[in-house]
C-alpha cells in the first residue's frame, strides 16, 4: 500500500456515495479527498457543515466530523460551531439553491462577519434533489418542470454576492477542472477568514450541458480567462486574447498587432476595494469569457478575533460568576 | 415610568419589604403622549409580609395625565388615595384621553382621596437652578412624583439618589436629584394628604438579597448552569419583546467566558447555537412566540440531531405580532406539540421572575442528560416583573456532570447512537481522535448513526426519542401540592400565575373551602406522580392565560374532567378572577 492510499483512506468514511452516476459532484469530492490529506490538519480536527440538496451530502462521505444541516442553514450552523471551537477547520458545502435561495441571509452574514469558514458553492444553476425546479442561477429562458415555457427572471451571480458581502477570498473553478480546483481549494484551506469559492458543477440529469463552454476542454480555453495574481488577462486556446480596461468597462481585445500584454489588465487579487473584482464576476459568457481562479485575497480580522470572548478556566468563572450575582443594590437579612 | 416604578421598588425591598412589580407598557417606544394608548404603567406592591402578586388593585394611584387616570382608575381601591398631575389635566390632556368633563371638577373621583398636585410646575420650578432646558425639566415630573410617594410611605431617597448620580451627569443629575427633593417636601408640606403610611421590613429567610426580573433571573440562570456544567455559555438571539433582555445581560458576561451572538435572523439564532451544542459548548437560544414559530423546524433537527439545547420562550399575547408587550400563556401547544414530525422535547414553565433561575438549570441538567433540546417558558408578566431573590451560593448548587467519550485507539467503529440506561446517547466532540462521525436531519440508524430508511429502524428510532423524552420525569425537582392531598377541588396552574393562583388558594382555604393548589413546572413530560394527584379530587379546575391548552393537554393524558380558568386579555390573572371561579367550581357564592 503507498503513503499516498494511505492517507486517502484516512478521509473516505464508509458510507455508500449515492450521487447519480457521472453527476459532477463525485469530481469535486475526489479533489477534496486528494488535498485534506496534504494540509496537515487530522480529520478529527475538521468538521464538514452542510445544508439541504445533493452537494450538501457531501459530508456524510468523509471521515471527519460532519453536520448534515436544515436548508440553507449551514452557514449560521457553522458560525455558532467556529464560534466556539476556534481549533477546528470548518468547511461550508452548499449549492445554488441551499446559499442563494432559502439561505441567501445567512450567506451574506457570514462572509460581512468574516467568519473563518470555508464555503463550496456547487452550482450546477438548477434542482436536482427535488427534481428539476429552476434555482435563482438558473439563466432567463430556461425550461424546467416548474417553468414549462422558460424562466423568465434574471440571475444571481454568487462571486458579486460574495464581493458585495465583503468575503475576504472570492474564488471560482470548475469541477471537472481537477489541478485547478484543486489549487483552488487548497488556497481555500490556507485562507484565515471567510472563503468563498463557485464551483461549476455539471447537472447531467436536469440541466446538462449548463458549464459546456467552461468544461470541454476543445473549447473552454476561449471561454475562460485563468486569472492569478500580478498576471496579465490573457486568455484563448491560441493565448492570443486578453482583457483590458477601457474607460470603465472590460473589453476583449486580440493580441498582435495593435495590442500587446502591456495593455491588458493586470489582476490583483490583494486590491484595496473589490471594485474591479466586481467587473471580473460580472463577465458573463457567451458575452464575454468568465474568469476562473481567485478574484481576491485579502486579510481582515475574523469574527472571532473581534469577539470580546474570553477564554477562562473553571475557577475565574466561578469567582466572575459570583461578583456578577452579587453586583448592584443588595441588602441583608439577619437571622 | 418604568424607571420610577423599578426605583420604588429597589427603596422598597432595600427597606425589607417584600416586593412584587407588574410594568405595563405599550409596544412603541414613543406611543402617542397622553392617549389611552401611550399609557406606560407600572405597578408594585409592598409590604412587610410575604408578597406572591403584584395585586388586584391598587392603594395609591399616580396619574400622570388623564389618560393614565382614565385607563386605571379601575384597579384602584375604594377610598383609595389618587395623585394627579393638576397640570395635565387641561383642555389638550381631557381631549386626547376623551374625557368630556374634567373628571376632578365633575365629582367622579369623590369617593377617592384626591390629591391634586401641580406636578409639571412644581417641578419646573425646582429645577429651575440646575439650569437645564424646559423639555429636560419636564421630564424630571417622574421624581418629582416619586418624591411624593417616598414621602407618603416613609421611605428614604438615598437609593434612588444613588440611582441618579450613576446613570446620569452633571445638570441632569442636579435636576432630577432636586425634583426628588420637591416632590418629598411638597407631600410634607402640603396639607392634602390625610395620612402617611409605615410599612414595615417582612421577615423573610436570612441571607443576601438583591431584586431580579424573570429575564435577569435567567440570563444569571444561563451562566450558573455554565459554569455547574463546566461550559462556555453561547447564548445567540435576534431581538424581540419581551426577551431581548436575556441577550442584554448575558452579553455582560464575558469576563466568565459567556459568548453572545445577535444573528440575522431568528433561524440563525438558533442554528448558530446547535453548532456551538454540536463544538461541546452551552448552546441556547431565547425569543419569544413568533420568534420561536421561525425556530421550529431547527427545534425538530436538534430533537433529530440528539444534541442539548436550551430554547427560551418569553410568551406574549398572540397569535402573529398579537400584543408585543402583554402577557399570555398562548404558547404552550407550539412548545410541546409545534413541530413536524414525532419530535417531543422536554418543556418546564418558570413560576415566577427568581423561578427562572433554578428552572433553567434544571432544564440545562435535563438537555444534557438526555441529549436534547429543552424548552424553558416564561411570559412578559414574569420577564418584567421584579421580586427580591435570595443570591445563592453557587459552591451550593449540584454540579452538572458530563462524560465526553475519550480518544478512542481501537479498530471498532464509534456508535455515535449508542444508548445508555436513560436512552442517551454520547456527547463525541470533535477534535477527539477516533471519534470522527457525521449527524444531520435525515433517520439515523440506531447504534452506528448511518443514514437509514429501513421502516423497523425508524419506528424504533421514534419510539426512543419518546420514552427518552419519558425518561426526564427521572431527573425532575419534586412537585407538592398546596393544601391537602386530596378534596372538593384541585386548583392546577403553572408559568408565571403561581403567585395569583396560590394567594387565592390560600384565601379560599382560610374561608373553609376544600380546594387545593397543584402548580407544575414540568409540562412535557408531566410529573409521574401527576396521575395520581388529580385523582384525590372530585374536581379539577385548571386556570391559565390562554382558552384551555393544558386543561387538553390534561383531559387526554389522564381522562380527567377538567374545567378551565381562562383569560386572554394580555393581563394577568388577578386573586378575585381564582377565587370567584374556585366558588363557582365549588357551587357556592364568592
């Protein structure tokens, strides 16, 4: 048996994994088995919280702590959870119903807090678990069992949500996208703070086909800006394309002879405001290419760090207690 | 108001008089000044024996307006004194409480002793030298008012003084400090009162003493469970009347390791606190009806979940927003009934405002003995209500004892449902090596905790959730009945009419009538001995602030012809309400 099985048992529990065979979700688990064993955290010491929905089994596979929540909820499960184990690595699995729908709120609230939690967003842009409903990332015109002629209202977009939230990490990949998923989740796992990470995830049973343009790989490359840090948006099968700023909008321009990389926008994922993080998630194909990789990185102090909670043993808050009951008018009654 | 009224009441209960205090005010914070609906009141009652109500009626009343006057004129006694504030009682003050004639020139209140005072400029007036606005100096009428009362009953203004000089600075302070001292010497001075009264310390059991409010008391509950348990306390609430105070106070503690959290919402309140049960903190929750109707279905996935959890109800008038600030006992089939599934959970009622202190702790030994949630009731006339309570000495209190299983080395897998003699199952802590297991709402098979869906399993898994609920009878503080053990007539009552019910039992029974007094705290399951208690009766008479939930509650589980006391007027009951439906019940005249 190699080192590398090894450890891998270490994170796979032994429970049945029940997805639909060829779901996108068996992609992303198997990069979350390959990189929780290379961050030096024991699987004791990390807990999984998930809401309601086929990506929130997710911790029910993994042989870590785990917590099949209530929908939507996960985010504020794990707030309370962080709250009060600040040891802990806790991951958020969740899709685009469970955090953009039903618990839109607690999402938001999470990431302005900055609580140090982990949040994996599988957006496959549709129902799966209750059968084929449109989600609130399903796109205008979509036809579903519950909209027969189309959806007809616009989209959220989770990176916007996530910047317009404050998130200090703001990331998106693509499941089947296997090394840069995994970078990007172990990013995910290096950063102090919330982190917030997109992942297209393919519905093949109701919604097929949703990510082709960021998937196939004969095509994705002209769809897709890779972004990294103090790089130029460079982007086409060919690396002949690229993104600038012009004014105050992002455009697509061809590299040659009127333009060079000098040209093109430069990413900064450690920008002072999220301003142009903001013009990056709002590319939109079949527009515009959609970027992939991490919009921004920044440090802020945690939910727990600005928390005035003290940590005490047994015997300060007794004699605390006790001056606390104490306190105020108090008078005596003799025998 | 509220502040003069809990400044009598602390000067009261320094004295040693027992004390009892009912505040009534209206749900806005600035309701329409001097109509009958912006009336804020505040009722105490004192005296040199033992206090159970803040009583029927009142001997002095201060009426700060006409509206005030008109709307509690009711309660005062006959030949009762009335302070008014001559000042108010203009044009402008009669229209808006719609009085067509002035009730002190037209002889309605000539069976009362009347004490017209000029409050707003006798106090204006006094203040004058502190140099503060107008609209500052009116509002000093309260002390000024206080004063008067200070004076009526003997009572010394240095607390109140001390009061003063620590909430507020400077020209407030001076002001305010000399409308207290206007107000004593006008009731020495003038000639309109014809008596003062002497009230002397009640003799209660030694020790030290401070007042409470039935929220105080469980906020101080909160942290003394804790730290018997040997936990950090996260107490997570989104704001509502009348429990936001729980969250005011606990978050004041942190210098014993008391964490708070004010969420987004009532949903998040209490799935934060699951999260912190599920980490091995103190995991609680407070809010009030509408608040806990967004809690129930993570109420139901902490039932599933197995973990404990407190989950606090300060019962208000319903249904919906219903009466924000008024008192009723209209949640009791949401505690015990309100969830989907077959999801039961301990309940227990808090008696009264220093009640909420043992009742918490003992709901906290329950929730992590049997590895549930529990919920804890009060109501808006206990959360606001003050009643001096004897500080106990914590060294005192029975620790709550948790075992957390240990780091596990073998090869065997950990049960996670596993069950001990009470059908609980362990307490496993993440970050415990070998204990790494997963929960969620969905059926778990008993033992291993695996997902299951098979039908003999989940019937199983129902029936233990049940009889472990069952099973807190075992760990339940004793219940007496009041009186003798059996009777005409069984009085049972519980929440926060223990006072009122068990004055009017006592009143009842010095006139010879055979009733008796049984007062529950434990709602879900009942007492095991509870049975037998209501059959020493010919009859049952439960009488609570709602249109009968536990008289049904009662009829189904004993079989036992019950009828009700009933009131759902956002009041409490008052003594002559008991004793005229105990005669009734009694078929005799009150």
């Amino acid at each position: 048996m190699s080192a590398v099985e090894k450890i891998k048992a270490d994170f796979a529990s032994d429970q049945e994994v029940r997805w639909c065979p060829g779901c996108g979700d068996f992609a992303i688990f198997a990069q979350m088995k390959k990189i929780l064993p290379t961050l030096g955290v024991n699987p004791e010491d990390v807990a999984f919280v998930s809401g309601i929905g086929c990506s929130s089994r997710f911790p029910y596979y993994l042989e870590t702590f785990g917590m099949h929540g209530i929908h939507g909820r996960a985010p504020a499960i794990a707030t309370g959870l962080k709250r009060t184990r600040p040891d802990l690595q806790v991951w958020v699995v969740t899709g685009d119903g469970d955090a953009l729908s039903i618990g839109c709120t607690h999402l938001l609230h999470a990431l302005r807090r900055n609580v140090d939690i982990k949040i994996l967003l599988f957006n496959n842009r549709i129902y799966g678990l209750t059968k084929g409903q449109f989600s609130p990332t399903s796109p205008p015109g979509l036809v579903t069992s519950s909209t027969p002629m189309g959806t007809v209202h616009q989209p959220l977009h989770p990176l916007k949500i996530a910047l317009a939230s404050n998130a200090t990490f703001v990331a998106r990949s693509v499941d089947t996208n296997a090394k840069h998923l995994g970078e990007i989740l172990r990013r995910t796992a290096a950063h102090r703070g919330s982190a917030f990470v997109e992942i297209y995830q393919n519905c093949h049973i109701f919604n097929d086909g949703a990510f082709d343009f960021a998937k196939n790989s004969t095509i994705r490359d002209d769809h897709t800006v890779e972004i990294a840090q103090g790089q130029p948006l460079v982007f086409g099968k060919q690396r002949d394309k690229g993104i600038r700023l012009n004014g105050t909008e992002l455009e697509v321009i061809s590299l040659g002879e009127d333009y060079g990389e000098d040209d093109l926008l430069v990413h900064d994922e450690k920008a002072d405001t999220s301003a142009v993080a903001q013009m990056l998630a709002e590319m939109q194909h079949p527009q515009m290419p959609e970027v992939i990789g991490v919009l921004r990185d920044i440090q802020l102090p945690t939910h727990n760090d600005l928390m005035p909670d003290e940590t005490v043993s047994a015997d300060v808050r007794a004699q605390k207690l006790k001056a606390i009951l104490n306190s105020g008018e108090t008078w005596a009654v003799k025998n | 108001m509220q502040l003069a009224g809990s400044q009598v009441a602390l000067t009261s209960a320094l004295l040693g008089n027992d004390i009892a205090t009912f505040p009534d005010y209206p749900a806005e914070i600035r309701a329409p000044k001097g109509t009958p609906a912006g009336v804020s009141g505040f009722q105490v009652h004192f005296s040199s024996e033992t206090v159970m109500t803040p009583g029927d009626s009142v001997d002095v009343l201060v009426a700060m307006n006409p509206a005030a006057l008109k709307s509690n004129l009711s309660y005062l006694k006959p030949h009762g004194t009335v302070i008014l504030d001559g000042d108010a009682f203009d044009a402008k003050g009669l229209r808006l409480a719609k009085y067509e004639q002035n009730p002190i020139e037209d002889g309605s209140l000539s069976s009362f002793q009347l004490v017209e005072a000029p409050i707003t400029s006798q106090t204006r007036a006094a203040v004058a030298e502190a140099g503060v606005s107008h609209k500052v100096a009116t509002r000093c009428r309260n002390f000024f008012a206080m004063g008067i009362i200070y004076w009526l009953y003997g009572r010394s203004l240095d607390a109140t003084i001390r009061f003063i000089d620590s909430k507020f600075k400077g020209d407030i302070a001076d002001a305010d400090k000399l409308a207290l001292n206007a107000g004593w010497n006008f009731g020495e001075t003038t000639e309109a009162f014809e008596r003062s009264y002497y009230v002397p310390a009640a003799t209660p059991l030694p020790g030290k003493y401070r007042n409470v409010t039935g929220n105080e008391a469980l906020a101080f509950g909160l942290a003394t469970a804790a730290h018997l348990s040997g936990k950090d306390l996260f107490y997570s609430a989104y704001p509502i009347t009348p429990a936001s105070d729980i969250l005011h106070r606990v978050s004041r503690f942190t210098e014993c390791g008391a964490r708070t959290f004010q969420a987004e919402d009532e949903i998040a309140a209490i799935c934060s606190a699951i999260g912190a049960s599920f980490g091995g903190a103190m995991g609680t929750t407070g809010s009030s009806g509408p608040g806990i109707a967004l809690k129930t279905e993570a109420m139901g996935y902490a039932v599933m979940l197995e973990l404990p959890l407190l989950v606090i109800n300060v019962q208000r008038g319903g249904p919906s927003t219903g009466l924000p600030t008024k008192v009723e006992q209209t949640d009791l089939f949401q505690a015990v009934l309100g969830r989907n599934g077959e999801a039961p959970m301990p309940v227990l009622a808090a008696s009264g405002p220093s009640d909420c202190f043992a009742t918490v702790i003992e709901a906290w030994r329950i929730a992590c003995k049997l590895m549930t949630p529990v919920m804890i009731l009060s109501d808006a006339f206990t959360a606001n209500g003050a009643e001096p309570w004897l500080i106990p000495d914590i060294d005192g209190l029975e620790p709550i004892e948790i075992e957390h299983p240990g780091v596990k080395t073998d090869d065997t897998p950990f049960l996670p449902y596993q069950r001990d003699d009470l059908l609980s199952r362990p307490w496993a802590l993440p970050g415990t090596a070998g204990l790494t297991h997963r929960i969620g709402g969905i059926e778990k098979e008993n033992g291993t905790g695996a997902i299951s869906y098979d039908p003999e399993n989940h019937e199983t898994m129902v029936q233990i959730r049940s009889d472990k609920v069952a099973n807190a009878q075992q760990l339940f503080s004793p219940v007496e009945i009041y009186g003798d053990s059996t009777g005409d007539l069984l009085v049972v009552s519980w929440g926060g009419t223990l006072g009122t019910c068990r004055e009017a039992v006592k009143q009842s029974r010095e006139t010879g009538q055979k009733v008796s007094h049984l007062h529950l705290r434990h709602l879900n399951p009942f007492p095991a001995e509870l049975g037998a208690m209501l059959n020493g009766f010919d009859r049952v008479l439960v009488a609570e602030l709602n249109t009968g939930q536990l008289r049904q509650l009662l009829r189904a589980e004993y079989l036992v012809n019950a009828t009700g006391l009933n009131k759902v007027r956002g009041q409490p009951f008052w003594i002559e309400d008991v004793k005229t439906a105990i005669s009734a019940n009694l078929g005799q005249e009150n």
